[in-house]
C-alpha cells in the first residue's frame, strides 16, 4: 500500500477556506470579538501600569512629592518599560485591524 504524501500546512488550510465565506453578520461578530479580546488585554496591561503608580499618584493624576523626586516601578524597569510596549502593541493591532 502506498501512502500519498501529506500536503502542506498551508496547503490544507487555503483548501478548507475555499469558498467557505462566513456571511456578513458572523464576519462582523467574529472580528468584534476579536477586536474585544485584545482590548481586553491592552486593559489589563494598563491596569498593571496604573497600580504600578497608585501609591505616588493621587485620584485626580496629581504626583505626591515622593514620586516627583523619582520613580521606580516595582516590578522593575525592564518589565514596566515591557509592559508599556506591550500596551503600544496591543493599541497598534486594534488600530490596524480596524482600519482594513
């Protein structure tokens, strides 16, 4: 018995998605709920940067005198400043993805 040679990843996928078209109102859901998870995490990104500032930071955004003479974020320097990239990507894919 000779076995056919499997095709590739790509192969496979472009065949299944062929004339496999969702309708407009599944298209638009399933990007919305796209579109809502990486919000969801952009949110909880900057939830993490903003307890990072909460103890030198008053409700109103105004800083005490202890962080005017420096901050230093708890989780350190490299993972604030990665949180903050992080933050920038997630914005950046929401703001593309809604502009196609």
């Amino acid at each position: 018995m000779v076995e056919k040679p499997q095709a590739s990843v790509e192969n496979r996928i472009s065949k299944a998605l062929e004339g496999a078209s969702a309708p407009p109102d599944r298209a638009l859901r399933d990007f919305r709920y796209v579109v809502s998870s990486v919000n969801d995490s952009a949110l909880a990104v900057w939830a993490e940067l903003w307890n990072e500032l909460q103890g030198g930071v008053t409700p109103n955004g105004m800083v005490t005198p202890g962080m005017a003479e420096g901050f230093k974020p708890a989780c350190g320097w490299a993972e604030f400043l990665e949180k903050l990239w992080l933050l920038k990507h997630y914005l950046d894919y929401i703001h593309r993805f809604c502009k196609e």
